[in-house]
C-alpha cells in the first residue's frame, strides 16, 4: 500500500481548514487583495471568499496531478502550497494594519 493517496487526502483537509481559518480571521473584510504590484501596494482585490478560495484549490489540484508521486515528494509539496498559503494570509494582516 502506498502512503500518497492518504498524503493527498490530508493536504486537502489542511488547505479547507486554513481556508476556514482565513475567513474567520478576515471576516469583517469584504475584498481582500491578490496581487501586489510596485511598492509592495495591492492593486487587484477580490471578494474574501474568492480570495480564500484559490489557494486550496489551486493546491488540491496541484496535489491531485502529484498523486501517483512517492508520498515524500506530494509531503514536500505540501508543505510548499502550505507555507505559501501561510504567507498571503501574513502579507493581508500586514496590508490591513498598514490601513
């Protein structure tokens, strides 16, 4: 039994919770920005729950097209789509307190 296809399972769990996670932290915004562009300023917003949306389904799919990949390599990428993920919410909370 190969453990890839249990990797990929918990991978999309993770990424639903931080989606969860992320609209609870960011409820009281209506948009949320997506794209960064001179000066580190946003200039593209989109509605929180689009924003929060793309990443764990962009994610999920990369997983999927990694699924018949050894685990460790679908658990390396994981953790790259999570720490990505991670990393827009930290750039949001620094935009909406620099507001």
């Amino acid at each position: 039994m190969t453990l890839a296809p249990l990797v990929v399972c918990l991978g999309v769990a993770l990424f639903a919770l931080l989606a969860l996670l992320g609209d609870r932290q960011f409820s009281e915004q209506e948009r949320l920005p997506v794209r960064w562009g001179r000066g580190a300023q946003p200039d593209t917003y989109v509605s929180r729950r689009v924003g929060l949306a793309f990443f764990p389904v962009i994610s999920t799919m990369t997983l999927l097209l990694l699924c018949r990949q050894p685990a460790y390599i679908i658990s390396v990428a994981l953790l790259i789509l999570a720490t990505a993920n991670l990393s827009y919410f930290r750039a949001i909370s620094r935009k909406l307190q620099d507001a």
